[in-house]
C-alpha cells in the first residue's frame, strides 16, 4: 500500500509545526503522498505543495471544516480542493468568525475555576486569534501544570460536557459538503469514532453525509482508537463510502500516530486516493 496520510495540520492553524517542517517530517517518516488539512482555512497550502514537489512526495490540497451536527461539533474532510477558489476561502473565513468570542468566554470559564490567563496564554501562541482552537487551550494547561497531556485537558475541561466547553454554531453539513464539491473537492467524515454519539445517530449522519453526495469516510485516524478501525472498515463497505486514512498530526507526541507512519487499511476497502497518482 502506498504511504499516504490524507490528514494533518501546520501552525497555520492548530498544529506546531511550519507547512515545510511538516513535510520534511512526513518525508522522513517515509511518506509518498501528503494531504494538509488544517481547520477552515487553505492558507497554508501553497507552502506546503512546493515543499512537497521539492521532496518528491504527491501533495493532496485539503482542508478541515467544522460543522455542528446534532448539536454537536463533527469534522468534515474536503481533499483536492481548489484553494484558489476565492468564493471557498470566503466561505471558510465566516466559518472561523466566531473562534475569538468562544476563547474569551473559554478563558471566562477557566478563570471561574481557578485558572487565570489562559485567553492571554493562547493568544500569545498564535499569529491571529481568528484561528484559537481548543486545542491550544489544551496546550496552555499543559505548559502551564495543570493538566499532564492535552488529552487530559480536554477530558476535564474543554470536550461537551466538561466545565470549560463552549458551544459554538459552526456551519451545517449540507453546506460545508456543498463548499467542498463547489472547490472541485471530495467529501470525507473525520475521524467517525470521536463523536461520542449514539450508533443510531452515527448512521444517521451517514445517511445525511451519503445523500449529500459525501465520498467517503476515514478508517484510519490518529484521533480515534486503533479498536475502531474494523467496525468503520465495515461501515464503510455497506454504505460503499470510500475509505480515507490520516494522522490527524498536529505537533511531535501530541497522537499516537506520527505524520506519514500510519498503518495500512483494512482489507476489501476501496481507498479514496485509488485514481489520484
Ligand atoms: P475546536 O475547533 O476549537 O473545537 O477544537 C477542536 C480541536 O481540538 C481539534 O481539531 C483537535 O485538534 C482537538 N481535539 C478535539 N477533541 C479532542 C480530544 N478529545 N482530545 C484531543 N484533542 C482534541
Ligand atoms: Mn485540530
Ligand atoms: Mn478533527
Ligand atoms: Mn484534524
């Protein structure tokens, strides 16, 4: 199988690492073929393209849209858009809108708990609060010992349900498909198992996301359990979605799977990647 991770992200948004770091690191690990998809933004796919012409690797243009579904956050994967499609980067830029007023009312709530400074600590880390995440929420309550992992910091504080969580209204699923398709784009459900939803919801949003014309949905992910990838292989078969694979990297240590070290596909999927090189 060719080595392929169809899912990663640089400090343009919420990863540590530079487009070009990001690509040395995927070719050293062996990559042939890489996809940046960092969170509602294309910004830093040009960087990433070139690097990835001079190390030899075939590069996939993606990208990482935030719906809510359910009332709830899902991820949904766009590859091989057009990230010059001006109406798309519009489209993609109102969905971050709202990332600055949910930090100022996440650092509200962690002050409430006895954790002062943490709006401060994040904006420091980024070049534009425009794109603060949880996850350099997660990050701040690292450095600053009050949580061991990031994992750690979102199960106490920022996952649904835990004191820290903010609500936010991200686009919806019909759009975010239609914005992918419209920038000649393939549609693809991140990370399927992290939802923590019902099964009868999960085949719920399958059925929503095929109808839509959704394309596939990831097998192999970083952000979800090793355990789940023969239950979504089989999903994937009986909704004859095609199957994607990615890290999901964001920084060294920070995921069990490094960028471009991923393990291969089940057996029997068709991988989405099948006609690309
Ligand atoms: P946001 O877009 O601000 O809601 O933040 C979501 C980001 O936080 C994701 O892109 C991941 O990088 C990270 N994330 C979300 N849930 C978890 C989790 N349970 N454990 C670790 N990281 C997570
Ligand atoms: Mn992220
Ligand atoms: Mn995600
Ligand atoms: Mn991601």
């Amino acid at each position: 199988m060719l080595n392929i991770d169809l899912h990663s992200h640089s400090w343009c948004s919420d990863g540590l690492l530079a487009p070009q770091e990001l690509v040395a690191r995927a070719a050293s690990n062996g990559a042939k073929a890489l996809a940046l998809t960092d969170h509602d933004m294309v910004s830093g796919v040009v960087e990433a393209r070139e690097a990835c012409e001079k190390a030899g690797i075939h590069f996939v243009p993606g990208v990482e849209i935030s719906i809510t579904w359910g009332g709830r956050s899902v991820h949904i994967v766009g590859l091989q858009v057009d990230e010059n499609n001006q109406d798309f980067i519009s489209k993609l830029d109102a969905n971050r809108s709202g990332r600055v007023e949910r930090a100022v009312e996440i650092g509200r709530r962690l002050e409430q708990l006895g954790i002062p400074g943490a709006y401060e600590g994040v904006v420091e880390q980024v070049s534009d609060p425009i794109v603060i995440s949880r996850k350099h929420f997660s990050r701040f309550l690292v450095d600053a010992k009050i949580c061991s992992t990031t994992t750690e910091a979102f199960e106490q504080y920022l996952k649904k349900g835990r004191p820290a969580y903010v609500f936010h209204e991200w686009t919806t699923l019909d759009k975010a498909v239609g914005w992918i398709k419209d920038a000649g784009g393939i549609a693809v459900i991140a990370h399927p198992g992290r939802y923590e939803i019902s099964e009868t919801s999960l085949l719920a949003l399958f059925d929503e996301f095929k109808q839509l014309g959704g394309a596939g949905i990831e097998v192999v992910t970083g952000s979800h359990s090793r355990d789940l990838y023969p239950y979504f292989a089989e999903l994937a078969k009986r909704y004859g979605f095609l199957a994607s694979a990615g890290s999901d990297f964001h920084a060294p240590g920070e995921t069990y799977l490094d960028v471009g070290k991923l393990p291969p596909l089940p057996d029997g999927l068709t991988p989405i990647w099948k006609d690309w090189f």
